[in-house]
C-alpha cells in the first residue's frame, strides 16, 4: 500500500493539507473536482486553483515523485521559479530511474530561463533530452529551442 508508507505520509504531512473525500458520500466535491474514478490526487493551490492530477495507483517510489512533481507544478505555475526549478532538479538527481525525469528536465530548464531570463538553459536542458531520452515527447517539444 502506498498512503501507509511512512516516507509517504511524512513528505504528504509536511507539504500538503490532505483532504480524503469519501467517494460515496461528498459527491458535490467530487462533482466541484470533476473525480471521476480512484484514487484521485488533486492538487490545488492556496486559492484552490488545480494544478496537478493523478489518477489510479502507484507504488510508493512511483508515487513520491509525482507528489514532488506537483509541488514544483504548482511553484512554476505561480511564478516561483527558483523552488520550481529546485523540486524538478530533485525529481532528476534523486528519481533518475523515473519516467517524469524527462518532464522534470524540461521544465527545470524553463524554470531557470524564466528565473533568469538567459536562454541557455533551455539548450541545456534540450542537449540533456537528446542525449538521454531522444524518443521522449519531452525531447520533441525541446525543437523550437
């Protein structure tokens, strides 16, 4: 079971405030969320805006690095560049066994140019997606770069 895995419920406690909706009984929430089928993570927000979802489930190793992913989604997409980019670089350094490595690549480099506002980051980070994971899609959205 992932939830009961204490690293797990440890990085869940100290990052999130987790809400657990009963799937049969607070169906306006779920309907509000549009969740659909579980388990169902969603994150939102201080404001409650969504961010990032996952649906079904995973191991706890699988499961620990879209927790992280959705932190930094959720730092890049309220202009937090700089803790973006350092939970992306986590995923990459510490996960680089997982499949979200290549996402992580892709915005850590986005995070940093818009951080900094010097492009060669993106060219880092397009030359670190050919030479690692040439047929990922993340690579292919590197061309305009």
């Amino acid at each position: 079971m992932t939830y009961p895995t204490g690293y797990v419920t440890d990085y869940i406690a100290d990052n999130f405030i987790a809400w657990r909706a009963n799937y049969n009984t607070e169906t306006a929430l779920l309907r509000k969320f549009n969740v659909n089928w579980t388990p169902a993570l969603v994150l939102l927000d201080k404001n409650g805006s969504e961010h990032y979802r996952l649906l079904g489930f995973l191991p706890p190793e699988a499961f620990i690095v879209h927790l992280i992913l959705g932190r930094a989604k959720i730092a890049f997409e309220t202009h937090r560049y700089e803790e973006a980019a350092d939970l992306f670089n986590r995923i990459v350094g510490e996960y680089p066994e997982s499949e979200q490595v290549p996402q992580a690549i892709y915005f850590r480099g986005v995070s940093r140019t818009k951080l900094t506002k010097d492009d060669s980051y993106l060219d880092e980070a397009a030359e670190e997606l050919k030479k690692s994971f040439p047929d990922s899609e993340w690579t292919m959205r590197t061309d305009p770069w």
